[in-house]
C-alpha cells in the first residue's frame, strides 16, 4: 500500500462485471445493524463496471483519481475526489475510471431482501469512448 492509499487495493473483480483492472477491498459486510455492505473499489485506468442496477440504491464516495458515471439515456458525469454520486433505486448505470487515470470510490450498496445488484451488459468501448469526449 503506498501512502496516498486509503485503503488496499483489495483483490481483483469478476472479468464477467467488469471491463479493464478493477479491485474490491471490502470494508463493512451486511449484518443485524446494517442493511448494506461497503468496499473500496479501484479502477485501473479505462477500467469499468458493466451496466447494472440497484434495487435499494447505492452511494459512491470518490476517494481518488477521476472517472465517469453515466445513466442510461443521459450525458456521463465526470466524477473525481470528493465527489458523492447517489445512485437512485433500480437505475440503470455504469461507472469507472477515466482512461487516463485510476478512479477509487467507496461503495456503499444497499441490501433489498438478499439482492444487492443485478448485472446487465458490458459497457461497449463504443459507449465507453463516447462518455470519455461528452
């Protein structure tokens, strides 16, 4: 860990959700006082999340680096430390680094009954490259 990390790296994520070098470093798991889990998740440069959904929300505090997030339909944000994006339930997104910089976020993930979230399709590097000059 160098001393700009927060948190470790963590180990890396799914290639079946995520596109590019994405690590989760979970933090805090579901228990009898909390209806969410959280991770610090880093996106290595042009890495990525598929488009998926929440169906109780989550909340993304950027730790460090720039990145993008984008609901379907709608213009990509740029996102970058200190920035707080809060998803909506059931809204279909994606969200990752920019393509020339790492992007960390925490992750907090709301629980509806056992289901956090429900994966959808890759982001295309078409989708991807057109978020990246919006």
């Amino acid at each position: 860990m160098s001393s700009t990390e927060i948190f470790p790296k963590g180990e890396p994520l799914p290639k079946d959700w995520f596109i590019g070098n994405a690590f989760l470093k979970p933090l805090i798991a579901r228990d009898k006082n909390n209806e969410f889990s959280a991770g610090s998740v880093t996106f290595e440069p042009g890495a990525r999340t598929n488009w998926h959904t929440h169906p109780k929300g989550q909340v993304l505090l950027v730790i460090e680096g720039k990145g993008l997030y984008q609901e379907r339909g709608k213009p990509a944000q740029i996102i970058q430390k200190g920035d707080v994006v809060n998803i909506p339930e059931s809204v279909e997104h994606w969200h990752g680094a920019s393509s020339e910089t790492k992007m960390v976020h925490v992750a907090i993930t709301n629980f509806k009954e056992d289901t956090q979230v429900t994966w959808l399709t890759p982001v295309t590097d078409e989708e991807y490259d057109s978020a990246t000059r919006e």
